[in-house]
C-alpha cells in the first residue's frame, strides 16, 4: 500500500486514476479545488464510491496555484501518514482550444500557472519527504501537444512543452537519489472534456483578423475532443499510471505515451532524440556514469 498524492481529482483522468489506484490497496489523498462549495458534488461522489467498495479515498483542499493552500494540504497528508509520501501525480491542468490573441495575457499567464508553476510547486512540496526516506515516485501528465505545437493550441502546447522539459531535468537531477521521475503522455481523450472547461476568451473580437482557415481548424481540432464511439475513454490513462505505480523502482521509462494517435510514432521519436542529446551532454561532462536511468 502507498500513499500518493493526486491533484485535479474532481473529474477527468484524476477522478478515475483515484477509483483505480485505491481499488488496487492504494490510500489515495485526492486534492482538489474548494471540495467544500465548487466542487462539493464531485468531492462527495468519490467519498461515496470510496465508503461502497471500501476504498481509502480521503478529499484534500488544495490549489496548485497557491503556495499556502499547497503547503498546507501536504502538511496536513504528512502529518496523516507519518511522513511518508510516496507518490505524487500532478494531474491537475488547464486547456484552451483557439486563436492564442483571443487570451488576454492574464489568461496565458493562468495556465502556466496550472500547467507548469503548479507542477513544480508541487514537486517542491513533497521532495523534502521523499528525500528522507531516499524513495519515491512523481509522475506527471504531460501531452502529445508538448511535441506538436500546431495552431489553435499554441498555449496550452507551451505549457505542455515546458512541463515535459522542467520533468526531464529533475528526471535527471534525481536519478541518483532513489526518486523516480516521469512523464505520460496522453493524446486526444474525450472524456477529459476540456472544451466545456475552458476558460472563456477575453478577446475574442481578435479572431475577425483570421482567415477561415483557422476556424475551420479549430472546429477539427474540438471535434477530436468531442464525445462519440470508438474514442479512448480516461480509464486508459488511469490504467498506465497504476502500472507505473506497480512497477519496480528505477525501472520506469521517463515517458509513457497513451493513444497518441496516427503522430504517436512521431512523438516516440523526438523522445527517443530528446534523451540523446541529454545524454550526449552529460557524457561531455564526464557525470554520465554517475545518473543512470532507464
């Protein structure tokens, strides 16, 4: 049994991966925004599937674009288990579908805030416990976009972008100190629903400046995001993270991509190029020896 973190809880790929990994013995803390008002419904939906199959699922307040609110929660978890963390899946993120001049830079600047800050904010928080058991797992969700900037998602691939190359350093930086760090890399999942939850442009007078081109792109783009038969569902995400759970320490890949489509192959390759040129730098300063990693 382990204990693990999880954030973005309340819907999406966080609220399955909860249900799996407490099925499977886990004590899942799963931390969401305001499970009091906001996201009561969502809270008290996970507490009544725990309390049914006599899960261990227990809702922890927490808002990873809040240094307070972060500390706080994972205070709170420490001093419920002792110490000992475990796992922690940053899973909590943001999106945007269109033009990026439609986003005031306020917006832009929010989703960094959720996507990246807060991811790292998070790692920040929880390293001080793994390192004094010299164990532990971070895994964080990342995306196929973070290889394929393409129009219409321009932002919401930078924050992807970013998160994988903030995760592949500490990847690195912590090889050798018995935490494991790594990236999955999920593609277009419905289920996620992350058009509705988007966050409304404050600009969007700016698209009349676009050809239709960009709209007619934009509407394929949702579409992928759209509901419908034969679409992965987000137990899939949920399912490769409890097997990275499972797996041995240092034994896990740095990157996991799940259903990423007719480009997943193409995205397997700029991984594949990425550690390359990582390795090639560290063989120039003669320390590759010493950070080994699958």
């Amino acid at each position: 049994m382990k204990n693990i973190i999880l954030t973005g809880s309340s819907s999406g790929f966080g609220r399955v991966t909860a249900q799996v990994l407490a099925r499977d013995g886990h004590r899942v803390f799963a931390t969401m925004r305001d499970p009091f008002q906001r996201n009561r419904m969502a809270a008290q939906q996970l507490l009544d599937w725990a309390e049914l199959h006599h899960a261990r699922i227990e809702v922890i307040d927490l808002d990873v674009t809040c240094d307070e609110s972060v500390q706080t929660a994972v205070a709170e978890i420490a001093r419920q288990t002792g110490g000992r963390i475990d796992v922690l899946i940053n899973n909590a993120g943001s999106a945007y579908i269109g033009l990026n001049e439609t986003l005031s830079a306020a917006q832009t600047d929010q989703l960094f805030q959720v996507n990246v800050i807060g991811v790292d904010r998070m790692i920040k928080a929880v390293l001080p416990y793994m390192h004094q058991r010299k164990s532990g797992l971070i895994v964080t969700l990342s995306s196929v976009a973070a290889r394929q900037p393409i129009p219409v998602m321009g932002v919401y691939g930078a924050t992807k972008a970013a998160v994988d190359a903030l995760t592949v350093s500490y990847h690195y930086e912590l090889a050798s100190t018995g935490i494991d760090v790594v990236l999955v890399q999920p593609g277009a999942f419905p289920s996620t629903d992350i058009v509705s939850n988007q966050p409304v442009p404050a600009n969007p007078g700016a698209a009349q400046y676009y050809g239709h081109e960009m709209e007619r792109f934009r509407a394929s783009v949702v579409k992928t995001f759209t509901p419908g038969p034969f679409k992965p569902e987000s137990i899939e995400v949920a399912y490769t993270i409890r097997n990275i759970v499972d797996a041995p320490p240092g034994l896990r890949s740095l990157w996991t991509i799940v259903h990423g489509g007719f480009k997943e192959q193409s995205v397997r390759h700029i991984n594949q190029a990425t550690r390359e040129l990582v390795d090639t730098v560290l063989q120039a300063a003669g320390i590759s020896d010493e950070i080994a990693v699958p």
